[in-house]
C-alpha cells in the first residue's frame, strides 16, 4: 500500500525492538521495515531505507540517539524522528527537540497512543508526552555550560580530578571550578550527587 507508513527501530534491547515491531505491525497502515541496535546502525539503515518514521532510543553504546537524530535529519529530511525512551527526563526533551526530533513519548505508552504518535509524527505534527511537557516546563532550562556537563560526566564515576582534566585537556585547578559550579547549580553537596542529579533530570 502506498499510504503505508514505513518504520525503523532504533533500540539496543532486541527484546524491545520485538515488542514495538509486533505492536506496530498489528496496525494496518504501519509496517516495520527494518531494525538498529544502536545509533550509528540507525543512522546507517535510515540513509539506505529511507524509512517515514525512526523510533529511537536515547541511551544506545557508540553512538545514542540525540548525535543519530541530528545526523538522519541532516542526511534525509523526509525521515521523522519520534523518541521512544525509558528515561522520562525533561532535559532529554529539550536536547531531542533540539536535535530534530518530532515527537516524545516513554515506553510504558499505551499501544494506541504509540500508533498515533507515530501517524501524528509522520503528518507534520510535534507529539510530546503531557507529564513529561510539564515537567520540563516547570524544571526550566539546563543551568549547566557545556564545559560543566563535560566534567560531571567524566566524574560520575570517581575518577581524580587530575585525570579528567587530561582528558579534556584543562588545568586540574580549572576542573575543579567546573565541578564547583556544577555543585552549586545543581543544590548538591559533592560531585557524585551533583553527577547523580543531573543524570536524573537529563542533564548530563
């Protein structure tokens, strides 16, 4: 059919990708055509099938799916990108939007809303999940500068300043500014919680 609406997966749990495919098959226009188990798979199989819609995940090993959102968008404008993630975290809305993403919704949605998400994307039209909208716009913009985010995510596992400031090729003094600042950004106490913290609202 030629109105059928051709779909790509894009999530790095086949179990899940077996679920969705199944789930969206069932739905006569809709029709899984192919699958990626992570971004830069995705980015691969969206240049060559050139599918309606991408269902991605965010949180993928290589490359996740915010860096293959902005690449299939720049590499085929027709292919619409709709977020199917666990993670309900309204600084992973902005960064999705931000990357080109035409609509948001968590994997707990009903099998229904997630149809129509999908024709609704494909139509021209932005879908974001109303708990989540409102809770980005209560939680505001993220506070945090690029070099901060950069920091905390190198330190969220407790590794020496020393060594993340290697890393990212700044003075231990300067890395420490960062994590300073980020602390204070995000009302911690110490960088593990502040790491945790913005983890938890998408941040980082």
């Amino acid at each position: 059919m030629s109105d059928t609406i051709r779909l790509l997966l894009a999530d790095d749990q086949a179990m899940v990708r077996g679920a969705l495919g199944a789930l969206l098959n069932l739905e006569p226009d809709l029709e899984v055509v192919g699958e990626a188990s992570d971004g830069a798979a995705a980015i691969r199989e969206a240049e060559r099938l050139q599918p309606h819609v991408c269902l991605m995940d965010i949180q993928m090993p290589g490359v996740d799916g915010l860096e293959a959102t902005r690449a299939i968008r720049e590499a085929s404008a027709k292919t619409r990108i709709l977020i199917v993630t666990t993670f309900a975290r309204p600084g992973y809305l902005k960064a999705a939007l931000d990357a080109g993403a035409s609509g948001f919704v968590v994997k707990d949605a009903p099998p229904d809303r997630l149809a129509d998400a999908v024709r609704r994307v494909h139509s021209g039209m932005h879908v974001v999940d109303p708990a989540l909208a409102e809770a980005t716009l209560f939680e505001g913009e993220n506070p945090l500068s690029e070099r901060e985010q950069q920091v905390l995510r190198l330190s969220a596992d407790g590794r020496p300043v020393a060594e993340i400031a290697a890393e990212v090729f700044l003075s231990p003094g300067t890395v420490r500014n960062h994590l300073s600042s980020a602390i204070g950004k995000t009302g911690a106490e110490n960088r593990a919680q502040a790491a945790r913290t913005a983890s938890d609202k998408g941040w980082i």
